[in-house]
C-alpha cells in the first residue's frame, strides 16, 4: 500500500539511469503526444497530421531515377558508397540549379559558391544544425507567433529561450520585432539573441507567407540589429513549392545578396517524398564548417543514394512535372477546406480564419474562451464523440509565454482527401457548437 | 604593414557570429583533417580511409530490391512517406529476425520486444545519440585503448571525458577496467561514470576482437559498479559481419539477458552499403524514449524508403549471400596486407602488428620514438615522397591523455585492392626505413 502512494518507486532492483540535461529538455515534445492520440483514435479523421498526401508520392518516377542511377555499375556503386559530410560537389551543384530556378535565376545565383549548400536529412537536420551551432542555454531566438512547434521543442531541447514575435496576414510584423529587440537590448541582453526564425511561405501553422514589402524589411532590421555579433535569419521554405494561387515571392534568402545574413532552408519532402529525407541548406560561409562539424559526428552526410536520386529526378526534368502535379492535387483539397469552413464556421460568431494560396494547413481561431488544448472540453470531445483531430494552436507558441492564446487549431488538409477534408471540417463544426452551447 | 601582424583582423565590417560552446568542441575533428590530406594528396595509396570497398557495393542487389518495394503503388508510397522515429514496427521485425539469426537464434531473441529496437542513420546516429543522451560535460566515459576515433570526437563534443582502458590481443582488459573504475571512485566521481563504450569485433583501429570469456565479465564489472545509478555498456558491432576466419563469438549483449545494460549498435555499412545509411540500436527499455526524443528533433525518423529496401534485402535471403562473397573479397585484402607486412616490416627491428580476423584494419606499432602523427617526419614523408597515407594511432586515444603512445598507425585494407594494398605497405616501409635511417 505504501508502494502505491510512494514516487514511482522503482519495482525492479536495477539501478535507474541518469540522463543528461539535454535529454531531459528534449523529453515531452507535443509531437508525440498527438501520435499517441492518432494511434489511440485510428477511426478519427485527422486534421492533425502534417504527413503529406500518400497520393501525390512519386512512386514510378523514383523507381525510374533509381533505375537509372543504378544502371551503370561503376556510378552505381559511387552512390552506395559514403558522400561527403555537406554531399558531394556536383550533386550540390544539381541543387544550386533547382534553386535558381525557383529564384528565377536572379541574383547571379550560379555563382552562389556550392561550399555554401549543405545537403540534410530533410530540413528538419538543418534546423538542428544551426540550433546546435547557434545557441548556448539561455540564448534568445525572435520566432513568428504563432510558429512551427516542433522548432520549438528543438529550441527548447538547446535549453534556448523563444520570443515571440507578433505575425498577422502579411507574416512577421517588422514593427513588432523591433520592438521585441529593442525591449531586450533594454534588458541588456542583445548578444544573447542568435536568430530569427520564419516559415516564409504558407507558414506552418499560420498558412499566411510574409509579403514581399516586409521581406528585405526583416533583413534589414537583423542587420541593423547585428552590433556586437551577428544575428542571423533563419529562413524555413519547406513548403514554397506548395504553391497554389497568389504571387509567387522571392525568398529573404534572395534580399541577402552577400549571403552573410540569411540561412535559406529547403526540403524535397513536401514537393516529393518524406520517405528520402532530402533537405538542402544555404548558409553563410562562415557557418558551413561548424555546421559540417556537427554533421560529421551525426552521420558522415546523409544518404548519399537519395541525393543521387533527387538530383537525377531534378535533372531529368521529372521533378518540375511532378511539383506541377502535386500542386493540382492539393489546390483541390485547399479548396475543399476553406469552402468547408465558409459553410460550416460562418454562421459561428467569433470565428475566423486564414484561407492560404499553398501549403498544407488552415489556421483557424475561435471565440476568446473556447480553449483548444489537449486537455480542453473541446479536443476531447472532437477526439472521443465526433471523432476528429487537430493541432491545438497553443502548441505552435512558446509554452512559457503565459498570455499565449489559446482558442486557435492547426487544420492541416495533408493527409485528407477532399471529402475527408470535408467531413472532418463538418465535424469539428459540430464539436465547436456543442462546446458554445 | 600593421594589419599583416594583428591577430586575423576581420577583412570584412560584417559582425563576426557567435557561435554555441557545443559547437566550438565539435570542431576540428581529425576527420576532417584527414580527409583534406586526401584530397591535398590525390595520387596516394591511401590505407587511410576506413571507406569500404566499392567493388563489393550491391548495385545490382540495390536496384532488384527498390524495384519490388516500389512494385505495388500502394506500399510504395508507404514506403516514400515518413516512417516512425524509431522506423515501423514490421520493418523492426525484419531487422530483428537478422539479428536473431548472427545470434545463431539463442537467448529467446525473437521475444525481443520490437519496441527496444530503434533504426538510424548508419549506426554513427546512433553513438551519437546515446551519447546525447546520457552525457553531460564533465561526465565519464571508459573507452577501450586504442578506440574509434570518431567516438573520441563525439564524447569531446559532448564535453565528456574518455578514460582510456588498456586493450590488449583478446581486447578491452577487465582488470584494467576494474582498477580504472576504482580509481575514478577513489576520486569520488563514480557518479560521473555513465558509459564503457568497445568496438567487439575486429576493432576499429585495433583489429582485435574482445575474447569469449571477456565478454561476460566486462558485463559483470558493469553491473557490478552500477551502484547508485546503471552504468551502461555500449557494444559497437559494426565489423561483425567482416567476418574472414577464427572463432564467431556471441555479442557481449546476448550474455545481458535481462536487456537493461547493454547497447548494441550495429550498421549495414559494412555489409551492404554505407550509401543507404541504415543502421540499428537495440536499447535498454529505459534508454528508448530519450533517444526517441532526441530523435525526433533530428529527423522524425531516418529514411524510410532505405529501410524498406535493407529490410527486402534481409528478407529475400539476397543479403546473406551477398555477405558471404564481400567476406570473400575482403579475405583477399587482408591476405595481401598481412603478408606484406611480413614481407616488408619483418626485418625492421621493434615492429609489431596485429594481423586481424576480419574487419578493415591492421595495427602497427613501430619502435617507441618513431611518431606517427600529422606533424611528424614520418606522415609527411610518407604522404609526400612515398605517397602513402595511413590514420596515425595517436587520433585513437584521448587527446588530453599525456602518456598515449605516439607510434602507431591504423592500416585499413578497405578501398584498395589486394595490389594496391602490397604496393601500399611496401612505399610505407620504405618510409619507416628512411625516417629510422
């Protein structure tokens, strides 16, 4: 009986671990939490899960640019071999031309020096990276609010502190961020803050991209705030490609034109395939070699097969075609949600949201009150009597901001199929009108 | 005039980046320094690089075993979306029946729950995060003498220490484990003690394999020193399919029947391709959600589409045989490197080496006084007159170690062929003999 009231006393006689610090604050993260919720509630339709459409995954043509990869036996066995730690020259130079396409081959971008792209296990090794290269415990980042969550918890795991800066329609407010800077260089701790960070196009989660009026503005006031050191901006574009109506804008990453201030982050997961865990970086130089280092201790470069893959897919042409294809897909499944919304949502006073032009999600926020956490009435009924799941917005801002808000949800139209999408819109409705009453 | 004596005044006005204490201990590792060397010094023989050999890399296996996994659309685009973090279940399963049959399916190895098997890119994620996981700076670590020098690196990043234990021809000496953990509670820092880290087969850079009757009692002293907190063993296989002859020995962990002290870290690198980057833990239970954790932040999960592909090679029955006919072209590599050793250091009064059982590596010890390092008469002879490169020994010991010996060399059989290999050791005898006058 005192067993059962004691603090988890250990039933086995093994002595316990000790784990470090880093694990410690690496513990807990949402994320998995939410997959434990899916894996609870396999009947749920979810609007949760930022997995891209199984549909839009480029089966033949990877088995294709595999084929031909392979043909040769002597290219061949130079894919299976180790790369390189950033991946290998001539396959970063295939990545510089994807680039420049998208840029529009502005900027002299085919002179951009290829010791500058580094090749990752999707983007999300690049975010590490640079967070392992950046931030000491009690260092500042500036993130949009609200922000990708799980870059949080990875700001959260460096023992880094986050500081939200307000976002609205046109993405991170420049105003708003030099007031964030001007209260902590009164705070005297301006060397602290190491970065910025921003989804710049079809934010996850917020859906908006930052305007192309406010682009260079951020530039500039990251260096105009760059005194004693250097503060860099992390620009995230893992869903540019997602593109489905609207303009299309440069990246920050192309304001930047000596390349000393913005980390431009890429990924092949949305546009192609989670499953090859391709991501590319642009840093400044002299980022690169304690960037590299990190990178060597992790894995000596990442799967240098699927960077052969990718490029071979890039050069042949296929990839242009299959983003074209992909964009088709989810344009239908975007139209399906926001229409959703506008029949279901309209007519419940106090709610608003982002209808985006790419990406994979619709930020919506309730009436003041309405909370959406895990814990909430809300999430609970969504989940256990209608049968249908989100991201709760809270988790997408820093969880020791204590005035965060708390009435907002991530619908992500990813995995869904347009009736799906639907259906799962009609029964959040539903559970949102039982909550007000 | 001035500028050319100050201390690297900044060229540019750019404010200078401040970066992370974690990465200023990640940088300038040996590796990369070597592999510079290699590139400064293309027309080499390298018996440097530990790259396998691309004569032995599946190409033809690779693109048969891509082909059927992406055959049906359906569990082809499974295998392009992401995975798990720790990789899917029934892809564990598969890996685990493969561990079940190098165990010779002893010790009820299919009740292994799936749940302690985590899969990551190349076994090296894997070191490094246990490494993460465990670590904070100042603690300890016992590290076999001579060891993986990348490990070294790692552990120095992470701010612990390694504590070299003396290895002899059967491997890492319990004795010498037991009085260096004596020592380290004499000094009242048992508590820091988290980890004995050994290369069990065909070590990496000794060669040698811990002897059968070892193997239990460095578990035992393990246990027996886990007082207050578990002290962990971590079992690095990565040779152990390079297998050429002697005794097959049981893994270290097979004899923890319990699963709670020993982590086992294997890799297809060796076996199949370093390309693919697919390698496995199987972890205490307490060890698996921390390093899923930190996982998570990295990458969600290696790439699934590789794992999908190690996992048909496993199941096809193509990757044992493949495995035996790379043990066959590797016999032949060391074959030629230990009879040139014969042929060539015989004479060279004070020369000693270990003529391995499989593996890539022999070690040479030459007489005391002939140093082997970066900067020493003989590496750089060696690279520029005779064209021959080889990892000095000192790099496989703790570099705040004083007393390490100065005067061996890491001799890897893996990229050159057999005469290649003979060529190699005949320039590097030359060079010993020069500098020995």
């Amino acid at each position: 009986m005192l067993r059962e009231t004691s603090n988890s006393a250990p039933v086995s006689s093994v002595p316990a671990l000790h784990f470090s610090q880093h694990s410690r604050r690496a513990a807990d993260q949402a994320i998995s939490y939410l997959m434990q919720q899916g894996v609870e509630n396999p009947d749920c339709i979810s609007l949760a899960a930022g997995l891209v459409d199984e549909k839009t995954l480029p089966v033949q043509l990877t088995k294709a640019a595999v084929d031909r990869v392979l043909r040769d036996p002597e290219s061949g066995r130079t894919a299976l071999q180790y790369g390189t730690t950033p991946g290998p020259e001539h396959l970063r130079r295939t990545f510089r031309s994807w680039l420049a396409e998208l840029e529009g081959h502005s900027n002299g971008l085919n002179n951009l020096p290829l010791d500058q792209i580094v090749l990752t296990t999707g983007s999300q090794q690049l975010l590490l990276l640079i967070t392992q290269a950046l931030f000491n415990p009690g260092d500042l980042c500036l993130v949009a609010a609200p922000t990708y969550f799980v870059f949080l918890g990875v700001l959260e795991a460096a023992g880094a502190k986050a500081i939200p800066v307000k976002s609205d329609e046109n993405g991170m407010c420049p105003v708003d961020l030099e007031r964030q800077l001007k209260a902590i260089e009164s705070r005297g701790e301006l060397d602290r803050v190491k970065l910025v960070y921003t989804v710049s196009y079809y934010d996850n989660p917020s859906g908006v991209s930052i305007s192309e009026d406010r682009r260079p503005r951020l530039l500039d006031l990251v260096k105009t705030w760059s005194r004693n050191h250097r503060i860099l901006l992390l620009e995230d574009a893992a869903y540019r490609e997602l593109h489905y109506d609207g303009p299309k804008y440069p990246s920050i990453w192309s304001f930047d034109t000596d390349r000393e201030f913005v980390i431009l982050a890429s990924t092949f997961s949305k546009s192609f395939s989670p499953g090859v865990r391709v991501g590319m970086g642009v840093l400044p130089k002299e980022l690169v070699k304690p960037v590299c280092d990190l990178k060597g201790n992790e894995d000596f470069g990442s799967a240098h097969l699927n960077q052969n893959v990718v490029a071979e897919v890039i050069r042949s042409g296929d990839y242009r075609r299959h983003v074209d294809s992909v964009q088709t897909g989810y344009r239908v499944k975007r139209d399906a949600m926001v229409t959703a919304a506008r029949d279901f949502f309209s007519d419940i006073p106090g709610v608003t949201w982002v209808e985006p032009n790419g990406g994979m999600y619709v930020w919506m926020t309730l009436p003041a009150g309405v909370e959406t956490g895990f814990n909430s009435p809300l999430f609970r009924y969504a989940a256990q009597k209608e049968k249908v799941m989100y991201v709760p917005g809270e988790l997408c801002y820093p969880s020791d901001w204590h005035d965060r808000p708390r009435s907002q949800m991530r619908l992500s139209f990813g995995v869904q199929q347009a009736d799906g999408v639907r259906e799962g819109m009609l029964r959040l409705s539903r559970a949102v009108r039982h909550i007000l009453g």
